[in-house]
C-alpha cells in the first residue's frame, strides 16, 4: 500500500500567525493549481481522506471534482 501525504495551499492569515487549529480557507487559485498538479500525479481511484478543517477539505473536494 502507498500512502501519499499532501499539504494544502497556502491559507489567508496574515504573515507570521500561527493558524494551527484555526478553521481557516486556503488561497482559492493555489488550491485550484495544486489540485491540478497533483490530479495529474496521483493514481485514478484513490481513496481520499483529509482533516474537516476548510483549507483541508477545500483541497480534498477540488481533487476530487
């Protein structure tokens, strides 16, 4: 079994916070050309699995459209 490990786009806080827990969005264009690039490298059929918090699940659902 392969496990593949992604990170989300960048997220809309201010420079320098510390957003951890923090339910925050990504960068709607970065999470659209990540999901893109990685669309292209991942095998058809995977099982996706990310956290609830948005800038996870927005990735997640872009992948997946």
């Amino acid at each position: 079994m392969k496990l593949w490990l992604v990170r989300h786009a960048r997220v809309l806080v201010e420079p320098g916070v510390c957003y951890g827990a923090m339910n925050v969005a990504a960068d709607q264009a970065a999470t659209i050309d990540a999901a893109t690039v990685l669309a292209a490298q991942l095998p058809l059929g995977l099982s996706v699995v990310c956290s609830p918090l948005q800038r996870c699940t927005q990735l997640a659902g872009t992948l997946l459209e």
